[in-house]
C-alpha cells in the first residue's frame, strides 16, 4: 500500500469515528429532550402543543406569519373556517 492509500484511510477512519461519537452524543441529547417532555408532562404541560411552540421558535417572524396565512387559506377553502360570503361553508344552526 502506498502512503497515499494509507492516508486516506487513516482519514476516512477518523471521519468515520468523528461521526460515530457524534451520533452518541446526538442520541444522548434526544434521550435527555425526552426527559424534558416526561417533566413537564407532569407537571400537567402538553407536550404537543410545547414542541409546536419550539418548532415555532425557531423561525422567524416572517416565516411564521407566512405559514400561518398559508395554513388559514387552506382551512378556508376546506370550509374549516367559513368567511364572508362562503357558501359552501358549515352553516351556525
């Protein structure tokens, strides 16, 4: 084997090793999130609704309103959300 091969080994290895223990500490960190979730569970906190809120938070502003108004058009055209003038919305009865 010449020293080529030999370094490219040598690096892929480490690569490789790098991405494994990397793997462990994300795994370690997920288990630690799921801890998290199980507390404030307890402490009578919805879960679902928390993570939607940690989802929002990492976007900004302007992402957010749009996926809001994309959200509410599509609600609308589903009558989910009767607006003025719809006629094919659920009607108050």
């Amino acid at each position: 084997m010449d020293t080529t091969t030999t370094f490219a080994q040598g690096q892929l290895r480490s690569l490789v090793e790098r991405i494994e223990r990397l793997e462990e500490d994300k795994a370690s960190i997920a288990a630690d999130i799921k801890e998290v979730y199980a507390e404030a569970k307890a402490h009578g906190f919805d879960t679902k609704i928390m993570r939607k809120v940690v989802s929002l938070r990492k976007k900004d502003r302007a992402e957010r309103e749009e996926e809001e108004t994309v959200l509410e058009l599509y609600m609308h055209a589903l009558g989910m959300i009767p607006g003025a003038g719809d006629q094919d919305g659920p009607t108050e009865g």
